[in-house]
C-alpha cells in the first residue's frame, strides 16, 4: 500500500495516563486477522507523552492533557483516512483475532442484500466492570433483542462495537458543547436511517466499565449533564434517576446490567 492509498479501516485509539492497558488494546490490534488495509493513530493526552517507539508502527498525535475526550475524537477523525472509522479507548480489546473481519464480511453481505452500503456496522460489546464489582460482565445489545429498531428507543450502543462510514464520521465530528454527552448526538445521527445500519449480533469487543459517561453523576455533573443540547427529555429523566442512585453505587454495575436484561426480553 503506498502512503497515498485509502486505507480501509481507521482504528482512533485514545489513551491518557494509560500505559499499561494501552499496550493491551494495541497488541489487540495487532492480532487481527484480517484482509482489510488498517490506519491506526493513537491521540495521546498524557500528562507524560506516550513515547513514538511505543506505539510504532502505528501513528501518534500528541493532544492537550486538559482538553477531554471529545477534542481528542475530532483530532482523531482529522488524521483519519479509512472508509471505516472505529474507535476504542486504551483498555478497550477485540474479543477475538477474527471480530474486525466478521463486521467487515457483515458489511458486505448487508450491500448484496440489500443494494445500498451500510452507514454503521454495528457487533455486540461485552461489558466488564471494574474491581471492586463483583458483577459478571453482559452485552450489549443483550442476545435476546429481537428487534434493533425498538432496542434503539431505549439504548444507544457503545462506541468501540461500531464501525461507521469515514467520510460520514469525518463530515460529522462531535459537538463540544456537550462535554459528556456528544458520543449520544453523534450516534443518534449515524443512526438515523436504520436502512443503513447492519447489526451482527454476536460480541466483538470488550469495554471496561468505569469511564466519565459510565459514573453516577454527582450534583455538578448532573447540572452539566441536563443542559446538553444532545440529551432529550427522556435522556435528562435517566440522568436524574442515576443521581438518585449514589447511595446504592456499588451495586450500580448489576442495576445496568439488569436494566439491559429486562430490556432484551422487552424488545
């Protein structure tokens, strides 16, 4: 491939003060399997920069440590090439050496079928909480969803099981007046036609419970929460009942993985 051919994957890997699972979620890449062409740039927010030779060969943008997460994402899709875009946090793994093959083969089997090019390509992520939960991990969407279209009323899914259309995502970067909220805006939109939206339902990455989005928000965060633009009625009803929740936060990682249960038997 030579350095001006379109890839066909852009992997963004976003990492801050994470070295160690860094490593992890990189060599996750690496052991993919797979026939497609792969760009992958890592944005690091360190407070001590990740060194070149640590993510070499893939490519590294230094960020701003205080700038958050969805500044990052931008940068990320700024460097991006690839048809695809996907993005995973430092921690975050493919399940398998296959996964990224089995969306991409998914993708093309939804075009013969149904004649049109998939905006999304959407797998199920296996959720895990972090110690000190004891809770087992889930997924997301949960096996027994019979139906995307209402699962979507009620969830939206987690980033790192997609794979969206790179010219899309890059036309569309995330709002930063929702500094917590812009991942549910973006994906509301890329969700929009569900005729172009292909569902695998079998699990291909794994997510660590226990980022910003994923906390009980406190009193602060609440009020942050409820003013974003990108939060419907609904949303903001959901935000309310988590703050209600604080007392009762070690077990918060059984409510939603039970909350995902019931929702799967519903839908």
């Amino acid at each position: 491939m030579t350095a001006a051919a379109q890839p066909e994957v852009s992997i963004i890997v976003l990492t801050r003060n994470n070295p160690r699972e860094l490593e992890d979620t990189l060599a996750s890449i690496r052991s993919q399997q797979v026939s497609a062409s792969l760009q992958v740039v890592v944005v690091d927010g360190s407070d001590v920069p990740v060194p070149p030779e640590a993510v070499a060969p893939f490519e590294l943008v230094r960020d701003h440590p205080a700038r958050g997460i969805f500044p990052a994402m931008n940068l990320g899709l700024a460097h991006s090439r690839g048809h695809w875009v996907q993005f995973l946090n430092s921690g975050d793994n493919w399940l398998h050496p296959h996964a990224l093959q089995r969306l991409l083969d998914h993708a093309q089997a939804h075009c013969r079928r149904t004649g049109t090019a998939p905006r999304v390509v959407l797998g199920q992520a296996r959720i895990c909480p972090v110690p000190p939960s004891r809770c087992p991990p889930w997924l997301v969407p949960d096996p027994a969803v019979r139906s995307l279209r209402r699962w979507l009323w009620f969830y939206l899914p987690n980033h790192q099981s997609l794979l969206v259309e790179g010219d899309w995502a890059r036309a569309h970067p995330y709002r930063l007046d929702a500094p917590q909220g812009a991942c549910r805006g973006w994906m509301a939109a890329a969700f929009a036609d569900l005729s172009r939206v292909a569902y695998l339902p079998e699990p291909v990455v794994a997510y660590n419970l226990g980022g910003v989005s994923s906390q009980l928000p406190t009193w602060a965060v609440l009020q942050l929460r409820l003013r974003e633009p990108t939060r419907n009625l609904p949303a903001k009803a959901a935000e309310i009942i988590k703050f209600g929740l604080r007392p009762f936060a070690r077990y918060y990682p059984r409510l939603m993985a039970l909350r995902s249960r019931l929702v799967g038997w519903l839908v």
